[in-house]
C-alpha cells in the first residue's frame, strides 16, 4: 500500500493488481464487456456508475449467445470491477484537486502565489 501511495505522491502510474489478461483468442469477452457496458445505468444526480446487472449479461447471452457462459460472467464482472475503481479513483482525485483549488483561492493563493487583497 505504501509503494502505491508513493508512485501516486509522486505524479506516476500505478499498476492495477486485478487487472485482467485475455489470451487473444478470447477477445470475444473483451467485446462482451463493452457490449454490456453500454447498458450500465447510473446512480441519480451523482451519476456515478453502478455495477453491471446480471439481467445485462443474461441479454447480452439472449442476443448474441456464447460458448462459455462461467467465463464470460467470470470476466465481465473482474473487467466491471476494474472498471468502477478506476472510476472512483478519478472521481476522489477530481475531488482533491477541486478542493486544494478552492482552499487556494480562500487563502489568496493563485497559481501558486500568494496575491493581496485590497481591502477597503
């Protein structure tokens, strides 16, 4: 955990652990994913993402069918999950930056400097 918290202090990459890998001749659930994806609903005025439904991936079976329904659901929601944390991860990051901003600007500070205020 440290190791990560230090790559991000520092402004580099951090590798996703649950990342999953498909052989090539199994591409077929990458595109299953995206597939699927685009019927993913979203939760109310945050609109953040929730999880892919089980109903999505029974009708995504139901239109296009599959030849090995364990690991297309096996996939699908390891690739959703990966998914929904690079999601959160963004979205806190954003929060972050937003909120560094704005103490900034609370305390006279822009682009680094500190600016006066002329007060009357």
């Amino acid at each position: 955990m440290k190791i990560i918290e230090l790559r991000r202090s520092k402004g580099l990459p951090v590798p996703i652990p649950e990342a999953v890998v498909l052989d090539p001749w199994r591409f077929d659930l990458w595109e299953a994913f995206w597939l699927i994806n685009r019927s993913r609903q979203y939760n109310g005025m945050s609109g953040s993402p929730m999880p892919v439904s089980l109903e999505a991936i029974k009708t995504y079976v139901d239109l296009c069918g599959t030849t090995d329904l364990d690991a297309l659901i096996e996939v699908v929601l390891q690739m959703d999950n990966v998914y929904l944390d690079h999601y959160h991860q963004k979205a806190e990051d954003a929060r972050g930056e937003a909120e560094n901003a704005s103490t900034n600007r609370t305390n006279g500070v822009v682009n680094g400097r500190h600016i006066r205020r002329n007060r009357s």
